[in-house]
C-alpha cells in the first residue's frame, strides 16, 4: 500500500471519528436544552393550568373538561419530551452505568415482542476511560439493529464478560438472514461498529453458524481497570 493510500485512509478514519464524536456531542447539548428548556416551559405551562381551573368563581363543567383535555396533551407532550431525551443522550447510563443502560435498552427492544431475551453481567462494573461507556452503548444499540434486520428470532442474548485487563460483550440470536431484504444497513452498521471500538483499541467480530444463527462479539482493553463500581 503507497504512502497516499495509507495517509488517504487515516484522514477518513480521523473524519469518521470526529463525525461519530460530533455527533455524540451535539445530541447531548439537545438533550440537556430539551431538559432544562422545554421541560421548564412545559411544566410552567402544566402549573399554570392548575391555577386556572381553581380561579373563582368556578368555572363551568365544559370549561373545566377542556382545561383537562389540555393538560393531558401536554403530559402527553412531556412524555414524549423525555423519549427524545432518552433517545439522545440516556441519563441512565450517566446516572447508573453501562449495565444498567443495556438492561434499559434490551428491555425496551423486545418489550412487545414474542422473543425470549436473555443478559448476564459480572458482579462489578469496570470503571472505564472517558467516553468508552458511550460507545459500547451505541454499539449495543447497533448489534441489537442488526438482530432486528433478521428473520424468524425466537431468542437472543448479551453475555458481558471482563477481566482486570479487558472487556467483551457478546450478542447472539438464532434467527437468520433476511434473503429478500437487499440493504446495505447490515454492512453499514457492522462497520460503524468495528470504526468505534477501533478507536478504544478493540475489536469487533462477526460469525455465523450453518443454521444461520449469528454470534457478535466486542473485546476491548481496559485502559484503566483497577476500581469497580457496584452493579
């Protein structure tokens, strides 16, 4: 490989990284003005309502289903303030760790399906370098679409595993390709992740049985293993 191609190659590496970086750091300056902006209008607003529905003399029963009507939009508006938060930037995985983020997203990808889902975790969380929990985040987030791109998936599992020097996670399901489904977000999503955990200095690896059940496993070093934070 030329001297052009390689440095060719680590500028698209580099642009990738400060793209996924980027966008990691804009969604989280939304989530926080969502939060502290549009979260205190909305429950200025829903005060507001309270007081107009104690005003005297009382108002009329019409006016008063009304008032009621709207303050059950804008909680409904509220509740869908916090799904975007959530979605943005998970305050769950700030506030109680990686674990805790993969059980809250494995719960909330199979809530209403048939598929039987399955996790275990170590007994204590690594206590990681700055900004790795996100990124193994957002790379479950993207196993977990590939797993939803399959067909006829009865079960799935996550089996978190570490060591005092590294760190894997492993995605597996039963179910098979989709041969009608001509997408290029497979190979795209598998690539992405691989671009992530290159960053840290892991790897991501990819395999498939005859039957067509896949096995999707992520290893990382811990940089900076040593204290452990309580599962």
């Amino acid at each position: 490989m030329s001297a052009v191609v390689e440095e060719t190659l680590l500028e698209v590496q580099r642009l990738v990284t400060h793209l996924q970086n980027a966008a990691e750091l804009k969604d989280t300056a939304l989530a926080h003005e969502l939060h502290d902006e549009l979260g205190g209008l909305m429950g200025a607003a829903a005060m507001d309502l309270d007081s107009v529905r104690r005003v005297k003399p009382a108002l009329g029963q019409n006016t008063l289903e009304r008032l009621d009507r709207v303050k059950r939009t804008l909680q409904e508006a509220i509740d869908l303030k916090r799904r975007i938060i959530e979605e943005l930037r998970p305050s769950i995985l700030d506030d109680f760790g990686l674990f805790a983020a993969l059980r809250w997203q494995l719960k909330k990808t199979w809530a209403d399906s048939a598929i039987v889902s399955s996790s275990t975790y170590p007994v204590v969380e690594p206590v990681f370098e700055s900004g790795a929990a996100i990124v193994l985040f957002r790379i479950a987030q993207e196993a977990l679409s590939m797993t939803l791109l399959r067909i006829a998936v009865k079960s799935t599992d996550l089996s978190v595993r570490a060591d005092p020097a590294n760190f894997w996670m492993r995605f597996s399901d039963d179910g098979m390709p989709d041969a009608e489904k001509r997408s290029e977000d497979p190979a795209m999503l598998l690539a992405s992740m691989r671009h992530r955990i290159r960053v840290l200095g892991g790897k991501v690896e990819l395999s498939h049985d005859e039957a067509g059940a896949s096995a999707l496993t992520v290893w990382m070093p811990l940089r900076r293993a040593g204290t452990a934070v309580a599962d």
